[in-house]
C-alpha cells in the first residue's frame, strides 16, 4: 500500500500515509510562508518578472508540489489582484501585467509535468465562447498531463463549432470545460447541448469560479456533465479514469 504514495500524490503533497491512516485526503501544510508570498505579490503588482520567476524557481528547486504553487500562490495572487480591481486599488493595466507574468510562470513548471509516464489517454479542455478567463483552465489541462494525459487545452473564447471539429479529431477521453463569469453560463449549456447531441458518452468536467454563483443542477442535468470544483477533486477523478 506504500505505493500509493506514488507521483500523483506527491505532487498534491500528499502521501499515501495520510490517506491511509486517515481514510481520506489530507493536504500537507503549504510551503508558500506569509513572507514569501508577500514578497511574490508585491513583485507581481510591480511587474517584476524577474523576481516572481526567482521566487518559483527557488520553490520548485525545493520540491514544491504542482498543487500548493498553483493554489496558494498563484490562484491566491489572482484572485487578490481581482479584489483589488474591484475595489479601484490597481488599474486594469495592472491587472493584465499580473495576469502575463503568472501566465508565463505557468511555463516554469513544464519539466514536472511532462515528466509523468503517459498513460495513452487524452483530454481536450476549452473556456467556452464569451469566456476570456484562462488562467484555471490551462491549470485543469496541467494536471492531466501531471497524470499522463495529452492534455489539450484550447484556451480562452473557443468557439463551439470548432470545438466539436476537434473533438472529432483528437477524440479525446474527456472534455473538461472552464467558466469564470456566471452571466456565461447559457454558452456552456449551448456547448453541452451540442457536444451531447454529437458525442452521446464522451465524460465532460465542468468547472471555475462561476459555479460559487451557482448553476451546478443545471449543467449536471445533462447525462455525463460532472462538476468538478477544485484541482484536488480532479486529480482524484483522473486516477479513477486512468
Ligand atoms: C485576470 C482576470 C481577467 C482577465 C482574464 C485574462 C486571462 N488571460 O485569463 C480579463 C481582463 C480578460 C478579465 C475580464 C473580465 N473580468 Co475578470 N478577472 C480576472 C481575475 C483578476 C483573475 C482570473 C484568474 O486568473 N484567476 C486565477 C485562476 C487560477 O482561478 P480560477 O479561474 O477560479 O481557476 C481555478 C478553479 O476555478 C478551477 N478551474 C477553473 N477552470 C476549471 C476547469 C475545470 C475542468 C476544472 C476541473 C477546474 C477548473 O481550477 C483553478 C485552480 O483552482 C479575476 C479575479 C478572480 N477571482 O479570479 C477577475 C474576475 C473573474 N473577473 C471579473 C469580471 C467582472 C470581469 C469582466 C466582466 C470585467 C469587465 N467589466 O469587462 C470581464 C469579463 C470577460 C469575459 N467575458 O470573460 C470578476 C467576476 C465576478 C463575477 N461575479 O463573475 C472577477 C472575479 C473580479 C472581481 N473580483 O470582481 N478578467
């Protein structure tokens, strides 16, 4: 049972004692101290993209897992940066210099990710059209390739049409489809009425941040849609699909 303690739950910084001994998932404390991450953010906000590449870099080098960077420093940061936007603290200039360095240090993490030994199964995530959020899509699409999968991720504003012709092409194992803004909600039903009525079994996750504002009976009415609200909780139904 050791090996459960294998790539997978290590990268979540998890070990396979903790779900052992506890009968469930329980995560390690961050490594992101109140220090660094302050550090981070104030470099973020500067545009500094040396320093936030030195900050990832450095935690990588000590083990960081893929989970804890993004979560507790990377989702933590953004959605800063959003309450600050909201509240007229930052610019929009601001926000959008934040929102390119934490896309490029995304890149920063490639080596753990692609080093997982492929499994031979495939997922295509999209942002559906109206959607211009990509950041928690691209990082849906990380960990399946974490666990082995060919992950496709389309970015943002995908059109539906096209998504389906690729979906014909890659023929994927799953679709995972990403939502930020909960006015958007009638072009994700739009997009699972159509890849429903094209690929009657193909399993679709759905998530991002629009479902706090609800909407989880109306996309899970559709036979195969699944909600899947956190990174975590994707990983786990990864490893039951693989
Ligand atoms: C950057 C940003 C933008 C950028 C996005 C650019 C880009 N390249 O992505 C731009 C400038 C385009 C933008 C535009 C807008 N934005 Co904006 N934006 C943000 C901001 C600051 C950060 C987004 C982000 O990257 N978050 C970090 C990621 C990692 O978090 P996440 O998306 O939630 O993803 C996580 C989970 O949800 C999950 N997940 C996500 N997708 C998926 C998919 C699957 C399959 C799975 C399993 C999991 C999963 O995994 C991720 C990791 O945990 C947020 C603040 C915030 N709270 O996020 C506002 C925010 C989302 N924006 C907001 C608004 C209002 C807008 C605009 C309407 C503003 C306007 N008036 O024009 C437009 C709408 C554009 C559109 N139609 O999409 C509001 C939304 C409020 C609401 N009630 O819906 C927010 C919350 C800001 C705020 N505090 O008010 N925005």
């Amino acid at each position: 049972m050791e090996a459960c303690s294998d790539l997978a739950f290590r990268h979540l910084g998890l070990s396979g004692m903790d779900f052992i001994k506890t009968g469930k998932v329980k995560m390690k404390e961050t490594m992101i101290t109140d220090e660094i991450y302050s550090d981070y953010f104030q470099a973020l906000l500067a545009g500094e993209k040396g320093k936030c590449i030195e900050t990832v870099n450095g935690l990588l080098e000590r083990g960081i897992t893929l989970y804890d960077l993004y979560i507790h420093l990377f989702e933590r940061s953004m959605y800063r940066v959003g309450e600050l936007w909201e509240q007229n603290r930052i610019s929009v200039a601001v926000e959008h210099l934040a929102t390119a360095i934490t896309e490029s240090l995304l890149t920063l993490v490639y080596p753990l990710i692609f080093s997982a030994e492929h499994v031979g199964r495939k997922a295509v995530v999209a942002c559906v059209a109206g959607e211009y959020h990509q950041l928690g899509g691209k990082m849906a699409a990380d960990i399946f390739e974490l666990n082995g999968w060919d992950g496709y991720f389309l970015g943002a504003n995908t059109p539906p049409e096209d998504l389906l012709k690729l979906i014909q092409e890659k023929k994927p194992d799953i679709l995972g489809l990403s939502l930020s803004i909960y006015f958007n909600l009638e072009y994700l039903l739009r997009v699972l009425e159509m890849v429903r009525g094209s690929f009657r079994d193909l399993p679709v996750l759905v998530g991002g941040q629009a479902f706090h504002w609800g909407g989880r009976d109306r996309v899970e009415k559709y036979p195969g849609v699944t909600l899947i609200p956190t990174l975590k909780e994707l990983e786990s139904f990864i490893r039951q699909a693989s």
